[in-house]
C-alpha cells in the first residue's frame, strides 16, 4: 500500500492562498520550464494513484479545468452533501460524506499499492494532518511574503516532527518534501 502525501503550495512565510483566495502567484511555478519545476509538476500524474480534495477546491477547479481536469487517476472529494459520481475523464469525482479518514480509506483501496495525495484545500489537508493520515509532506514553497491569505499550518495543533527526504531550489520555488515522523 501506498503512502498518503500532503501535497501543497505555499509561501515563505506559509500561506495556501494569498489575499482574498488568490493562487495566482502560487501557482505560477506550475507552468515554469525550470527543469526542476517541470520535474515536479511532472510527478502529479506519474506517482498517485487516487486524489484526496475538497469541496472548494473542486469548485474552484471545475472552470479552469475545463473538459480534462489534471488528474488522471480517481478524485475523492469530501462533501456535505450526497451526490452521484463526476466523470470527467481522464479523471471521475466521487463525492464522500463520512470525513477525511472515509475519503482516505477510499482513495487508498482505489490507488492499490500506489500513494494517495491530499491537494486541498487547507481545511482537508489540515484534518488529513490532525487524523494522522499523512505520511509525507511535500510542500512547493514560492518565493515570496504574501503577507496575508489562508495559512496552511497554525490551527493550533500538537507538533509533527519531520525529516526533510528532497529539497529542489528553482529561480522561484523551493520544493521539500518530508517524512513525517511522529
């Protein structure tokens, strides 16, 4: 069985989003033709088998994803409300209702001995952490002080040692992953 990777995009001083939602400046490293960048962007389709995300990432996807969203493997979306499956190929959405550990065990059975990842938003990514569902971290770090914005981290948690796997510095990223630990 696979591994469930946090898998995000930050800034510096650790923000998922910058000021009202933006992702604008994140993001940009994702369409960059630094080697590395491309490397990792790669790395999307290649190493998951399933995908964990929520409601508002899903939202928030469905127009700039148009007709082919980027996952070629099955998205679990968590949800509040009870729908039939999205079949977008290459990707199908299925909606999941019971929390974060429901939509991971999910991902899992359909990933096989591939790793699952968790991609958003910031609410799934913290319960995935707080459940202690995730195993790796893999964290895309973009050059810049937002200033303000959704923090990934800082809800109060207990601690969460890692050890740092991979770090790959780009013109405008840094991408770390780690193991988590504890």
């Amino acid at each position: 069985m696979g591994e469930v990777v946090l898998n995000m995009t930050v800034s510096v001083d650790g923000f998922a989003t910058g000021p009202g939602g933006d992702l604008g400046r994140l993001h940009e490293w994702i369409f960059s033709e630094a080697e590395a960048d491309l490397e990792v962007s790669g790395e999307f389709a290649r190493e998951p088998g399933a995908y964990v995300m929520g409601m508002g990432m899903f939202r928030a996807g469905l127009e700039p994803w148009g007709e082919a969203p980027p996952f070629p493997w099955p998205v679990f979306v968590l949800s509040h409300q009870q729908r039939e499956p999205l079949v977008k190929p290459p990707a199908t959405f299925t909606f999941v209702t019971d929390g974060v550990a429901s939509a991971v065990e999910r991902a899992r059975a359909a990933a096989g001995d591939r790793d699952v990842w968790v991609v958003g938003g910031v609410d799934v990514c913290r319960q995935a952490l707080a459940a202690g569902l995730v195993g790796e971290l893999r964290l895309h770090v973009a050059h810049v002080l937002l200033g303000e914005g959704l923090p990934l981290f800082g809800d109060g948690r207990a601690p969460v040692e890692l050890e740092v796997v991979r770090t790959l510095v780009t013109p405008a990223m840094t991408h770390q992953t780690f193991r988590v630990v504890t």
